[in-house]
C-alpha cells in the first residue's frame, strides 16, 4: 500500500536529506583528513597541502610506532584495563539500576540521591589520590578500575529502561519460583540487550581513552596503557622539533604523530562499533522515556 504523501512532506524530505547530508560531510571531513595526514610526508602537512588525499605516501611515523615493542605492551594493558573495567561497571551499574528501579524499595530515594550527589559534588584531584594511594592501589589495574567503576549518567539510563519493563514477567517468574537474581538473570537481561550493548560501548570508549587517571597512579612504563605511550610519543617528537633536531625520523614523526596516534588510538573503537551499532539508538532512546 503506498501512502499519498502531500507536497509539503515531500519538501521536509528533501530539506531534512541535504541536512542529514552536510551534517556527514562535516562529521566526516575531520575524520578523513587524519587519515591523509597519517600517511603524508612532513613537508606537504607543515605547508598546508594535505586535504583528503595523501601527499608523499609514507609509512615512517607508523613504523617508528609499531616497531617499539613498548607500544605492544602498553596496548596490551589498554585491552586488560577496558576488559576487566568495563566487566566490573557493567556488573555494578546493572545490579545498582535494577535495585533502583524498584518503586517498593524502602530507602530507594536515598540511594537515587546518594548516586545524584557524585554528579554534582566531587572530592578534587587531591582527595582522590590521597584516597587512592592510601589504599595501597597505585601502580595496579585496580587504580584505573575501581574509582570509575560506576557512571552515573549510565546508571539512571539503565534505571529508567529497567523501569519500563513489564511488571507482569517478572511476577509470573516469582509465582513460578524464581528469586530476585533468578529473575534478573534469565528475564531482566534477556530483555535488556539493547540497553546492554550501549551502556558497554560507553564504558569500553571512556576506559580506552581515559589516558590521565594512568597518569596520576601508574609510574612504571609496563604499566602503562597506549594513550600515556602515545602522549608521551607527542611530547617527545615535539620537544625534539624544538630542540632543533633534524633527523628525518624525528622531523617527520614531529609532523605527523598527531595523526597516526589518533588512527591507531580509533581503530579498535571503529571495529567494534559496527557489531554494537544496531542497539545503540534504541538503548539510549528506550532508556529515556520516563524517569
């Protein structure tokens, strides 16, 4: 059946596609440009000639990169942090939202505004490493772990998914003899993938790119993570450029690091966004119906 569609949808149409358009040509471009700056010599990026397409294809920055074995080891320990990281949040977040999403919890509105409060107010920087050294966990996993455990923006969006399920599944469960963890293991979760798979992608971006809590608590280079290794690329290349270094490795990884470490930072993100795309919209927009 084929709708009648009146003129002046068919405008909205087309006005919302050239839109839609421009708004991919100016999310893209930015993207695009990196990538030709990754791979073009010094000389063409210092003078402004890079667009969209390489000049004086190279591949010396990221040889320079990929050939220390630093850079495995330190990217390594980025795909532990964010695994283990987003494994402890998604568990924490889950089971704090589905106890708040119980309107008969006594006590409920104390918890919503003891999650609240963190938003608002803050220890400080000094605080925190006073807290975190004191507890003996600088220089391990768990210093980049535990303080960002919980968001609290993802927790009130999986709290207000949480909410708009039906009541009715989980009393038939319970009338059935399933307990509370029955319950929200074998009815909740299966329901929740959508929300699921987007609450996973936040936490896995932000713990790939979080690179200043290894920056404060992590001091032995095994340690740490590829974005410190990258930043500390940036600074070295910059500082030897205005030392007046002149070698062509150095000049050349000086020009260009910016976008390579960009590139290499991206691309497991890129990778997996493809497979969690499909839920991310409806995870987010099902979470936001009602408070």
């Amino acid at each position: 059946m084929t709708l009648n569609r009146s003129r002046g949808y068919r405008v909205f149409q087309g006005i919302n596609a050239v839109i839609l358009t421009g708004v991919v040509i100016v999310t893209l471009y930015p993207f695009v440009n990196i990538i030709a700056r990754s791979f073009s010599e010094e000389r063409y990026i210092v003078t402004g000639q890079v667009n969209l397409i390489p000049r004086g294809f190279n591949l010396t920055t990221y040889n320079i990169v990929v050939s220390d074995p630093m850079f495995w080891t330190n990217y390594r320990n980025t795909v532990v942090y964010t695994v283990v990281a987003t494994a402890i949040a998604m568990l924490l977040t889950t089971c704090y939202a589905y106890v708040l999403s119980k309107r008969h919890l006594k006590g409920r509105t104390f918890l919503i505004w003891v999650a609240v409060f963190t938003m608002i107010f803050t220890g400080g920087l000094i605080p925190n490493y006073v807290l975190i050294n004191g507890m003996g966990l600088t220089n391990s996993i768990w210093a980049i772990v535990l303080p960002n455990a919980i968001s609290v923006f993802n927790l009130l969006v999986m709290k207000a998914f949480f909410e708009n399920l039906p009541t009715d599944l989980e009393e038939a469960a319970a009338i059935d003899g399933l307990n509370t963890y029955g319950i929200l293991w074998r009815i909740v979760l299966p329901l929740s993938k959508a929300v699921i798979a987007t609450m996973v992608l936040f936490y896995a971006v932000s713990f790939w790119n979080s690179w200043f809590t290894a920056f404060l608590y992590l001091h032995e280079t095994d340690l740490f993570p590829v974005t410190i290794y990258l930043r500390n690329l940036i600074a070295g290349a910059t500082g030897a450029e205005s030392a007046g270094a002149v070698t062509s490795e150095v000049t050349q990884a000086a020009a260009n690091i910016q976008s390579v470490t960009i590139m290499l930072t991206v691309l497991p993100i890129l990778a997996v966004y493809p497979f969690v795309q499909r839920y991310f919209v409806s995870g987010v927009m099902l979470g936001a119906v009602k408070g």
